[in-house]
C-alpha cells in the first residue's frame, strides 16, 4: 500500500537540511531503485522551485510499504530526523487515484 511521510521543518532548518541530505537522498534513491517510491520533495518556504536562502518548511514523500508500521519505522531513521530538521512527522495511508 502507499503511504504519504509529511513533514514540517523546524524554523530556519536550511543549514540542517543541507548538512543531512546526502544521506537522506541515499535512502530515496534506495526506495526508488526497490521501484516503491512514487514521488518526494521538500516545500519551498516561498512560491519558487529555488527558495534560496528561504529554505523549506517541510517535505512530502509518497511510497509503497507493507504496512503503515513498516512506513513509520521508515520514517523514524530518516536522516533529517537525527540531524533535528524537522520538527514533525505524520505518515498515513494515501490512495492514488491520479493519474492512472
């Protein structure tokens, strides 16, 4: 099943988020070469695909898993998590409908 990975960074997160995401972009890498990612992407603090210093308030990660469990103990050792980026992650069941 797929399951949405929400995250909300914490304030002024961009130092953080940069330090972290090779390591975070490793684990994606590795979902999608499993072909269980479907999309994933942070969210620009300001209406731009480069916020520059803005940074991001957060990211969404949509994947396949075994289990809500599966994807939350997914989510738990996600490298942002230790390096303190963000300050709140829900995981829940998302249904794809589109596109077909």
């Amino acid at each position: 099943m797929l399951y949405a990975i929400i995250s909300e960074d914490v304030a002024n997160s961009l130092e953080l988020r940069m330090a972290a995401r090779p390591a975070h972009i490793k684990r994606l890498q590795d979902l999608q070469d499993a072909g269980r990612l479907v999309l994933a992407g942070p969210h620009p603090a300001i209406d731009s695909d480069n916020p520059g210093a803005a940074g991001f308030t957060g990211s969404l990660i949509v994947a396949e898993f075994e289990s809500l469990q599966d994807a939350q103990h997914w989510a738990d050792k996600d490298p942002y998590i230790e390096a303190k980026v963000y300050a709140k992650v829900t995981v829940k069941p998302f249904k794809k409908v589109f596109p077909q």
